[in-house]
C-alpha cells in the first residue's frame, strides 16, 4: 500500500497490512527472494509509521500472540520502543529455540539494550 493510501485507511486496516507485510517478509526470507522481502519490509515500515504517526501502535500488541512467528517477531521488535515490557519476553523466547527468527531477535535485544536500535 503506498503512503498516501496508507494515510486513509483504518487502524484496523493499517494492523492487517502490517500482519499481512510480517507474513510475506517471513515468506521472502524462507525462499531468499530479497527483493520480494524488501518489498514486505516496505510494507511492515510503512503501516507502523502510520500506526505511530496516530499514536495507535499499541493496536499492534495483539500480534505478539500470533501463531506466525514472522509476525509476532517483528510485532515484538516494534513493541520495543513503545512496550518493552511486552516485546522483549517474545524477543527472548524466540532467541532461546532454533529457527530463522533466532537471530533478528538476538540483534534485535542486543541493539536495543545498547540503544541503537532504530525504528521506521
């Protein structure tokens, strides 16, 4: 969805795009299709700035249950700035058990502990 698009439709809609983008990242990632997982990251950066420029990001929580581990995985990176306390036990549990998720969410903890971790 392209950002002015983005800037007309519901918080509802801007969550599922999200989900939907966290999806199609996971998705590019498992093929290594780069180009198909820039293109979901757009999509996952631009429905959260949007979701933050409404003070609604928190409408994002509901995914750190999610049963795509992509999804709850970049939820949980995000819920970083605004809910740590939320993001970071999902971030760990995903940094204790194999699986590609493991290492984002080690950089991601670890960049976050050191404060660099920057945000869309």
């Amino acid at each position: 969805m392209n950002p002015r698009k983005l800037k007309s439709v519901s918080i509802e809609e801007l969550v599922h795009e999200y989900e939907q983008g966290a999806t199609a990242y996971g998705q590019a990632l498992a093929d290594a299709d780069s180009r198909a997982a820039n293109r979901a990251h757009d999509r996952i950066a631009g429905a959260y700035r949007e979701l933050r420029s409404r003070a609604a990001a928190s409408n994002l929580l509901p995914l750190l249950k999610s049963e795509d581990d992509n999804v709850r995985s970049c939820a949980a990176a995000h819920a970083l700035e605004f809910a740590p306390a939320q993001g970071e036990p999902v971030l760990i549990e995903m940094a204790t058990r194999p699986g590609l998720r493991r290492t984002p969410a080690e950089y991601a903890l670890k960049a976050w502990r050191e404060g660099t971790l920057k945000f869309p």
